[in-house]
C-alpha cells in the first residue's frame, strides 16, 4: 500500500515554515499520495530530481476547473500565456521553443546588463537610505527587492521606463492562480491582469519589428530556428511573460527570504561582510535554505517508477523543492543557514529539460542585490516580524522593515 499524506499545504502553520513538516513527512517515505490534490508529493531530493530529469514525466498544460466558476468564467488570455510556454510543454515543441529563447538570450544580454543591474541597485539603495535616513523603519521588499528585478526585466524587454510600474501588479494577479487555493475574485482578477498584458506586449513587439533595439524583444523577432523558423507572436508574447513572471518573482522572494535568513543570523551575516568573495555561494544558499518555489509539478504520459511507486500515466506527480533542499542524505546539517556552504546541490532552479532559462540573469541580479545591501548598509537590521505571503507554491515576504 503506498504511504498517504495528510500534509495540509495551505495550513497557516504550513506556510509559515514548512520543512518541519517535510522533515516529519519524510520520515514516512519518498513519494507519497495526496488524496486532496490528487497527486503524489516527493519529499527527498533523489525523488525530486527523478520527476525533473525524466522524460515521462511532463510538463503538459491543461486548464484548470474550479468548482465555484461561473457559468460564463472566461480565462482565455491567462490560458494563452500557458499553452504557448516553453515552460508548459514537451518536446518536440518545447525544444523549438528553448532553442530560439536560448539563442536571443546568448547575444549577450545578460553580460550587456551586468553593469546596469548594479546601477540600477545602487540607485534603489539610494533610495532606502533617503526613506530610513531619520532612523525609521522601511520595507526592503518595497523599495529594494520588488523593484530590481522588475526594472531588470523591463529593460532586458525594452520596456520604457514609463510603464514599469505596470509590470508588478500585472505579475502578483497572474501567479496567484499557481495557488491551491484560487478565489473567483483572483481568477477575475488574473485574467484582466493577463488580457492587458497580452495586449501590451503585442503593441510593442509591432513597435520593436518596425524599429529593432539591443533589447531581448528584438533579439526573439530576430531568431531564426536551424530550418528558418521563428517565434510566432503568441508565442513571443508568451516567452516575455513567463521571463516576467518566473523571473522577477524569484529574484523579489530569494531577496526577501535570504535577507530575513541573514538578518536572524548575524553570525552568518558577519561572515559574509568580512569576506564579499562569499557573495555567489551565498546567493546559492539563499535559494537552497528558504526556496522561493516549493512545488513543481509534472504529469505522466506513461508509467513511471519514482522511488517504490508507480505514476501511472495520466497521474500527476509534484516535486517539492522544498523538502529537496533540506534532505538530509544530500546536505551535511540541512537545516542550518551556512554562507560558505560549497557543496549544494540545490534544485531551485529546477533541473532537466526544464532547468530555468533564466538562471544565470537571476544569479547575476541576486549577486548584484546582496553586494550592494552588504556594502551600503553596515548596519542593516530587521526593525519588526517580516509579514510572510500567505501562499504555499511561491514562498517570500510581503513585507520586511528594516533599520539601516
């Protein structure tokens, strides 16, 4: 028989700190049935890694049903920025798709915003010093860890400076749908968010094919497959919201979550001002010790052995990441924040086919972020509790007051 999990996801306790309740989970066994999601959970990093790296089990989108929708629910923009993602299919399609983003990608944006993704954060920094020159308390997610990767987005897309602030609230409404817990007012709400979105990114991919930049936009009209084929529109379209969506919202929680990490650890925190050459292993640890996504899920398109159980095709399985990343047969005393940590397997970016297209823009800005907090603000220090997001899936801090 296999081992049934009662692990409530969207419990307050749950969410405030789940890797108690992995550690006790794990104990019971690797995979194991969720009767509520219907779906298996993994709880240890080998099972994890198995669901990322094979082949039968997919990423294979297919729209959601809520029991609560009306009649006339609608959620065709938010199902169009799924189906076309590189992210929510296989091959062969999903490796047309990676091949051309990956090609834009390798003209050398991220090296050509390195430079700019430090000055883009010491300007943000000047503004927290502005906001907490009196001594008063600011929110580092407000004015530092929200803001970077949005603005870095935006100016890898060309996005002009006028319309970054609509960027954010488009991306809070749209990933609230990743939830288990969906509200009908969220699901309208991610919807509109989508519709506008769409509809901005094809005004101005129309801008960029009539009068091409040095921005990833046009590099993605650009591309050209080894046969000649390109991106169509929805697919562009597509591509710029997923590097929207999964990219600034992992950047805003690692920041958020490692800053919390570190402030409650000054002696991990003093370790890494004496030493800024730590800055990269530590952003590793950052995602490994509090990952900003927890879950991934994957369904089988034949039967799959994961651990002692079979997926059976058409069974959905989800990896967490989470309990990955605090098993204790991969990482010496897993539970334990460590800077100068080298051996760390994490599995934050994920891992296989679809390991994240954006990591090495993502370690860049996080780097880029941590330096520049470490050397403006010596005297950096949590002024209250951070108030944590109050979803399971993606994992960060609403809000984190800070004194500098």
């Amino acid at each position: 028989m296999p081992t049934v999990t009662g692990l409530d996801l969207t419990a307050p306790e749950v969410v405030a700190d789940p890797y108690p309740h992995f550690a006790t989970a794990r104990r019971e066994g690797a995979v194991q049935w969720h009767e509520g999601l219907g779906m298996w959970l993994t709880f240890t990093h080998a099972a994890a890694n198995t669901v990322l790296r094979t082949r039968t089990l997919g990423r294979i989108w297919s729209p959601r049903t809520f029991v609560d929708a009306a009649p006339d629910e609608v959620l065709a923009a938010f199902e169009l920025i799924h189906v076309n993602s590189l992210l929510e299919n296989e091959p062969p399609v999903h490796t047309r798709l990676r091949r051309l983003v990956a090609g834009a990608f390798a003209r050398g944006h991220v090296e050509r915003l390195r430079t700019r993704i430090a000055e883009l954060a010491q300007r943000l920094a000047d503004t927290v010093a502005d906001a907490g020159s009196a001594g008063s308390p600011v929110d580092l997610i407000e004015l530092y860890a929200e803001p970077l990767p949005v603005q870095v987005i935006a100016e890898l897309l060309g996005v002009p400076e006028a319309d970054w602030g609509l960027l954010r609230p488009w991306s809070n409404a749209i990933v609230k749908m990743y939830e288990y817990r969906v509200t009908p007012e969220q699901r309208a709400a991610a919807e509109r968010a989508s519709s506008e979105f769409v509809d901005y990114l094809r005004s101005l991919v129309v801008a960029r094919r009539a009068r091409p930049g040095d921005d990833l936009i046009s590099s993605l009209i650009a591309e050209t497959d080894g046969d000649g084929a390109r991106l169509t529109e929805d697919e562009l379209v597509t591509t710029c919201t997923l590097l929207l969506n999964a990219g600034h919202e992992a950047t805003v929680n690692v920041v958020g979550n490692g800053v919390t990490a570190l402030l409650s650890h000054s002696e991990q925190l003093t370790a890494l001002r004496a030493d800024p050459s730590l800055v990269p292993g530590a952003v590793e640890e950052l995602i490994r010790y509090d990952s900003p996504l927890q879950l991934f899920e994957r369904s089988a398109t034949a039967d799959t052995i994961v651990g002692d159980v079979t997926v059976e095709a058409g069974s959905k399985i989800a990896a967490l990441l989470g309990a990955a990343n605090r098993d204790p047969a991969v990482f010496d005393r897993p539970d334990e924040f460590d800077v100068t940590r080298t051996d760390n397997p994490h599995l934050g970016f994920g891992a296989g086919i679809h390991f994240c297209v954006g990591a090495p823009l993502a370690r860049v800005e996080l780097q880029a972020s941590l330096h520049t907090l470490l050397q403006r603000f010596p005297n950096l220090a949590l002024a209250a509790a951070p108030e944590r997001r109050p979803e399971f899936v993606i994992r960060g801090v609403r809000s984190l007051p800070v004194t500098i």
